[in-house]
C-alpha cells in the first residue's frame, strides 16, 4: 500500500482517513483529548480551593524524605527519583514502538518489559511516599492539646508554626488546610490508577507479542496506541508534578 | 523520512470481516438481538431502550403534575402502587422532590441524550457517510451495553428504601453530599452518581466512534461539505459530548469522595440538624457549580444539536428544496458549539457571582442568540415557496421551529445577569429550558422517528395517529408552558410541593389545574405514538421502493431492508451534496449521480 504522495493531494473527499490515521489511533487521540479535559478539571479544582486559602504548606517542607536516609532534609529529591523514573519508562516505550515499526518481536518484547518494571518502580515510589505521608506524624495544636497527626485525605498537620512551643523537639503548629490532603492524595491516585492501568495494557502488549498477534496482523500499530496513552500519562506526571511538588 | 506514507483508507473491522467470512455468516439470537454489532440494530435497541425510559420518566411528571394542579387529592390507589411515599393517596414531600429530580435526569441523560444521539448517530452515521459500519461496532456495542448498565442502576435506585436521589437533577451539595442531609441523599444519591458514571463512559465510547466514522469512513466523494447536515450535527454533538463529560466525572469522582471518604472538596463549616458540628472546612460548594455546568451548558446542545441536522434534513426533503445556507447552518452549528464552552456560569448569576464576569458571560450567553437565529432564518427561508408535503415528520420539523423560536426568545431574558436576579429558579426557567431544550428535542425525535421509521423497519407508521400526536402534542405543549411564564415573572418558585401557603399565588390555583390537565393529556397522546411505533413495526404498510421519500441521501440507496454492512455490493461513490432538489426541472438528483456536463451549480 505504500505510495508516493503528489503534490496537492487531497485528503478530505473521503474514502481514505484525512489524517492518515486508522481509526483506532484517531479514537486513542480522541480518548486523550477526553481524558486532558479530566485532569483539567480536578487540577483547575485544585487550582481555586488553594488560591482560596490564607495559608498553604511549603511544597519543600512537606516532601522531603527519602527512603533509608532517616530524618535527612531532602526537599523533593524523592519526587525528583520517582519522575526521573516514569520519563525513563517513556523513553523505553519510545524504543518499544521503534522496534515494533522495524516488526523486531524481541525488540519490543525487550523494550516493553523495561517500561512495565519503569511503571511498576513508579507505583511502589508512590505507595512509598504516601504510607510516608499518612504515617509519618506530627505535633499540632487541636482544641488546645498537642496531638500527632498524619497528613490524610481529611487532616493535614502542616499549618503554620505556634511560636514558641516545641514538642519532643519539634515545631508544634495549627492544623493545615484539609483540602491539602484532599487534593493530593485525590488527584496523585487518579494519575496512579492511569499509570496502573497503563502498566496492565503493556502487560497485555507484552503478552499478544509473545504470542505471534502483531505478527500474524503484520504490523504493530497496538503498541503505539498503547504508547501514546503511556506518553500521556507521564505528561499529565510533569503537570501533576509541577501543581503539587513545584508551586 | 521520506515522502513514502501509507495511506490509511477508511476501513473497519466490521468491513474486514465481512470480506473473510461473507460465505459463512450466520447469526444466532443473540448476536442478532442482544449484544448486536450492527449500528442499525444499535440504533433501535437505543430507540426502544429511549422509549421506555421517556415512558416512565414522562409518568413521573403526571405524578408531580397531579400534587401541583390538584394538592388536596388523595387517591387511594396511589397509596396501594407506591406505600409510604403516597400516605394516604397523597405524594409525600419526599417523593415529590424525587419524581422531580428524577424526571430531569431520567428525561435529560437518558432519553434526549442517550436516546436521541444514540438512536440517530448510530443509525444515520455509517449510512450517511457511506460506511458498513461504525469505524469499531464493538465498542459502539459497549457503548449501548454501558448505557444499560447505567440504566438498571439507575431503576434499581427508585426501589431502595430510602428512595432515589432528591434535591434536584444538579445534585448541588452540600444537600447532596450529606446523607444525614436528607432522605434523598443517602444510598439513592450513590446510586445516582455511580449511574451517571457508567452513563459518561457510554457517552465516552458512542462519541469516539461517531467522530472517528464521520472523519475516517466516508465514501469515496463524500467531501466534509458534501456531507447531510444530520452528519454535521452529530459530528459537533459528539464533540461537545467528548470534551464536556469528563468535567462532569472530575466533579462526581470529588462529590463521591466527599460522601464517603472524608474529603472536604464541596464542604466547609456545615452544621447539620442544627446539632452535629461537621469537621469539613475550606471546600466549596460553588466549585461544584462550575465542574456540573461546564459540562451542564454544553449538554443543552447536546440535546439539541442532533436534531437541528434531523430537522434541516426532513425539512429540506419535505419542501423538496435545498436546505437554505447549508455553509451557514454549519457555521452556526460550529459557533454554537464553540459558545456553548463559554457560557455556563450563566446558570449561576444569583450565587455571588463577580458582576463583572457576569456580565461576560451575558454578553457570550447573548452571542448565542445570533448562530440560533440564522438557523431559525434558514429554516424558514427553506420553507418559503417549498411544495410541502405535510407528512408528520414535516409538521414535526415545523413544530420544531416554532418551539424553538419561542423557548429560545425566553432565553434571551434569561441570559441577562439583572432579569436573572428576579427569575432565577422560577416557573419563568422552567418554561424556558421545557420549551427550548425539551420539547423541542422531542418535536425534532419524533420527526426524526416518522421520517427514518421507514429505513429502520421497512414499514410506515400509521399518519392518522401521527398527525393527531403532533396537533394534540403541540397544543397541550402551549398550554403547558406558556402560563408557567406568566407563574414566573409573578416570582412563583421551581420545586416548591404546595403553593397554597402563599398569599401571592394563590392566585395560580386554576391555572396549575390547567396545566396539570394538559400535562396528563399530553402523556396520554405520547402513548398514542408508543402503540403507533410498536404496531407499525408488525403491522404497517409495507414500504414498496427503496427511496419513498425521494431522498438524495446514501441510506436510500440501500435495499429496504439493508443486511449487516448495508450496500450488499460496493459502496457507492458521492457526486454532489445531498440537497439538490427541484433542480433543473428535476425534483430531486441522489448525490449518487455523477455531476452532468451542463448541470447548473447551487
């Protein structure tokens, strides 16, 4: 079917896809187009409850652990390790579809199994970060006792500081904005469950490779349809990223 | 790379697998009937399923109708078919508020939504365009088995024991965020939200296929402006469908985790039952607002987007004369689209709104005014001088127009932030919104349903019974909602169960008598065209030729009863746009036709 295209071809008088798409990618861009109009919403959400609030906690203050390094001050390197690790996963799916185009079965095999362990890594670094969060508490002021509190879905212990009382050692300070909590965990488990079910149709992917289906099709355009839903995901990652941990 | 592309043609799977196994296709029942491919057998299951939803949500009204026009009733049957919502023969308050919020929604996502994109884009798409089948009949079957999904949930809600949801089809929180709130916010708000989940990624699946058949799969000659104006129609439907939706799922995902996890998303300093301190603090209620009418305001043009392209369409045919500003009516159908992103805060003038950014989104809610007049121009002008023939799917179109003029002339007052003020949450509204999105949509359904009723079963519906459905229907229409605007201006509130309290309208007792009584009539005669439709399916007068109506489009090329993939050989080519009529002396030229050497041009 390959063909030289001539000048001035006309692509919309029908009988052929006018942007030279197959449907099913033009349907997987659509969903896309869908789906940005989703995480717009809860990230515009997110966006008028904090400019709403006197006080919102320091990004660099609240995330700064890193696994094994004890009480260290590591402002967002975790963060920094877990993005690193989702682009890396883009990149190998990068290398998935260009195997795939040269129809290289144990290319994509490869290149598919590195991006699903890259998305696993990424779902363990949250599951990390968020039992750390629920579970690491701290001193606040609540009805004028000092209790240990985790930040959760609705409690949030990063307020501002009370001037003068320490705790076993720390900054005691008022509650924090519950929608803190709220959004974060809301919004970073939606990312999580795309990133968790993009992880499951690679798996799929890696399967049907497996099995010949590509190559009894003759070409591997499901991988690319799946790649570009693992683009997006990471994508909507920098903007997640940039919301939560940057601003 | 170099120049050397793969040109993608329109192919679907249904396509392929037609060509492996054209020689050993059988179908059994259920793949016939039940979980079909087929965008015809799609088309109808949504019909019916439509059908039967409009039955009971259209029921509930009488219900409603019959506590406003008559509030010292008391039947005591009603007490026997629904138990302690009717003590006494009489509707509870509860159960009012109910029936209420249930017929919105039920009328709203379900019939003019679902029903009506769901009928026509999947039965006029592929044959419009010239296709065998949607660009992916599975999941267009997922589409319909989602919006069942959906449905039985949705009916297993009126069955729980503290009823459905209440409060309104917007379920506004914090009322619908607090179970403790009231009766309709306990389980049957759950099962709402989780209802009308399921029914967005029905919504979801159907609209990526329309977009995708009607970019991808047209016929070889079938030119974006080539294309019926049905086929544009639904094409921005789907679109505004596509990109509003999802909103409206962000603001269900917050509203669901408020319910039940704690979050503080919509809540903030709630005291409840004047007792219990709620924890919540710093969410907003209004923020729900915003998520509900960015998808809210485009849904009206959901509504009613199809059936402006089924009206142009059957009118045209019927005045057996082009469309007038075919380009026009697509432009118009674009601004609509495009304006209809801009305007939803509109329906929140009176919640504090900034004046200054009410008033833009006065100025973009009166835009709309000039796209919906050039359409309403255009109808008209395609009836000047037409040889009309008044079949019912005619004087529905007609119907239609005059709906649409009337409920959209309303909307002009309503859009100014200053008249809002005053007839905000008035019968004022409902009038308008029944009129212009409501009963419209059901004029252009049912021309739709008379005019196509024929392609789909390869019979007519009886005309008699159309032309008394339409007079009676257009009547009690009038009779309805005209009164409700005087109701209106005189400040008389929407969802209050008894007015008789009130000094000032009191005065309405006789007039809601009227309007109830037209209310109930108006759903007798819908019954008239239930009995027309299913009779007519068994018993009509059998359509002897392929193209009864005269028609230039590509469905009435096919057989009369078309088979799985429509043309039984090619597809055929497209020469023309689909609205010469009366041309050159001819009465009408099927865009089949190759363009003659001294044809003149439109």
């Amino acid at each position: 079917m390959s063909t030289h295209v001539p000048a001035g071809y006309k692509w919309w008088t029908g009988g052929k896809s006018p942007y030279n798409v197959s449907y099913g990618k033009l349907m997987m861009w659509l969903f896309l187009l869908s789906d940005t109009f989703t995480f717009g919403a809860l990230l515009i959400s997110y966006g008028t409850i904090r400019v709403s609030q006197p006080y919102w906690p320091d990004p660099n203050h609240v995330y700064n652990a890193f696994p094994l390094m004890g009480h260290a001050d590591l402002p967002l390197a975790f963060v920094s390790l877990m993005t690193f690790i989702l682009i890396m996963s883009s990149v190998t799916m990068v290398l998935a579809v260009h195997e795939g185009h040269k129809r290289n079965r144990a290319g994509v095999e490869k290149w598919l199994l590195w991006t699903i362990l890259g998305g696993f890594m990424f779902l363990g670094c949250q599951a990390w970060e968020w039992t750390h969060l629920i579970t690491g508490s701290h001193p606040v002021l609540i009805d004028g006792v000092v209790k240990e509190i985790g930040t959760t879905i609705s409690m949030n212990p990063f307020g501002p500081a009370v001037p003068g009382l320490m705790h076993d050692g720390h900054q005691v300070t008022v509650p924090g904005p519950i929608g803190f909590g709220s959004f974060f965990f809301g919004i970073t488990g939606f990312h999580g469950f795309h990133v968790f079910s993009g992880v499951m149709l690679n798996i799929l992917m890696y399967f049907w490779t497996r099995g010949g289906r590509f190559d009894r099709l003759g070409h591997y355009e499901m991988i690319e349809k799946v790649g570009l839903y693992w683009h997006f995901v990471d994508l909507v990652w920098v903007f997640v990223f940039l919301c939560f941990y940057l601003i | 790379m170099s120049n050397e592309i793969v040109i993608q043609h329109g192919v679907s799977e249904q396509e392929v697998h037609e060509h492996h196994e054209a020689h050993h296709h059988h179908e059994t029942f259920i793949t016939k009937y039940v979980f079909s491919q087929d965008h015809k057998m799609i088309a109808k299951q949504f019909l019916i399923t439509g059908m039967i939803w409009a039955i009971i949500g259209g029921l509930m009204s009488v219900l409603f109708r019959l506590q406003l026009g008559y509030p010292d009733l008391q039947l005591p049957w009603l007490e026997d078919i629904f138990g302690h919502w009717a003590k006494d023969g009489k509707i509870t308050p509860e159960f009012y508020y109910a029936l209420g919020t249930m017929h919105g929604t039920i009328l709203i996502f379900f019939v003019l939504t679902a029903g009506l994109t769901g009928t026509f884009a999947n039965f006029l798409i592929p044959f419009q365009v010239g296709a065998r089948d949607m660009a992916s009949p599975f999941l267009n079957m997922l589409s319909y088995w989602f919006f069942v999904v959906a449905s039985v949930i949705l009916m297993s809600s009126l069955f729980v024991q503290t009823g459905p949801a209440a409060g309104g089809w917007t379920v506004y929180p914090p009322l619908s965020a607090l179970g403790d709130a009231s009766q309709g916010s306990k389980i049957g708000m759950d099962l709402w939200l989780v209802s009308l989940a399921l029914f967005v990624v029905s919504s979801l699946l159907g609209g990526l296929n329309y977009i995708s058949t009607i970019l991808n799969m047209r016929t070889k000659g079938m030119t974006m402006t080539r294309m019926p104006l049905t086929v544009w129609a639904l094409l921005f439907t789907a679109i505004l469908g596509l990109l509003s939706f999802p909103v409206l799922f962000s603001g269900f995902i917050l509203l669901l985790f408020d319910r039940h996890l704690g979050t503080s998303f919509y809540l903030s300093d709630i005291v409840i039952s004047g007792t219990k301190i709620l924890p919540n603090e710093g969410g907003s209620p209004i923020l729900y607002q915003h998520l509900f009418w960015f998808l809210g305001h485009p849904e009206v043009y959901i509504i009613i987007l199809p059936t402006f392209g089924l009206v142009s369409e059957v009118m045209s045919i019927n005045a057996r004369k082009p469309i007038f500003g075919y380009m026009a009516m697509i432009a118009s159908m674009f601004a609509i689209a495009l304006l209809a992103f801009l305007v939803w805060a509109h329906h929140m003038f009176v919640t504090g709104l900034n004046p200054f950014l009410g008033s833009v989104f006065v100025l973009l809610t009166l835009l709309i005014a000039v796209p919906s007049a050039i359409k309403v121009f255009n109808w008209l002008t395609t009836l000047w001088r037409g040889s009309i023939r008044f079949t019912p799917g005619m004087l529905f179109s007609i119907g239609f127009v005059s709906m649409f003029i009337s409920g959209g002339l309303t909307g002009i007052f309503l859009g100014n932030s200053t008249l809002d003020l005053h007839l905000h949450d008035t019968y004022f509204v409902i009038a308008h919104f029944h009129i212009v999105m409501g009963v419209s949509a059901f004029m252009g359904m049912f021309a739709g349903v008379y005019h196509w009723f024929p392609k789909m079963y390869g019979r007519y519906m009886n005309n008699t019974l159309g032309y008394i459905h339409f007079w009676v229907t257009l009547v009690c229409a009038y009779v309805i909602f005209w009164p409700m605007h005087y109701e209106g201006f005189a400040g008389m509130p929407r969802r209050y169960y008894d007015y008789a309290g009130w000094e000032s309208f009191k005065q309405f007792v006789e007039l809601n008598r009227v309007i109830s009584f037209a209310a109930i009539l108006s759903f007798l005669v819908q019954l008239l065209f239930v009995f027309n439709f299913f009779y007519s399916i068994f018993k009509g007068r059998k359509v002897t030729s392929k193209n009864p109506w005269g028609a230039n489009t590509l469905e009435w090329t096919t057989p009369i009863r078309p088979g799985h993939g429509n043309w039984p050989g090619e597809i055929p080519e497209v020469h023309r746009w689909a609205y010469d009529y009366g041309k050159d002396g001819r009465d009408f030229v099927p865009q089949t036709e190759p363009v003659g050497k001294d044809e003149t041009s439109h």
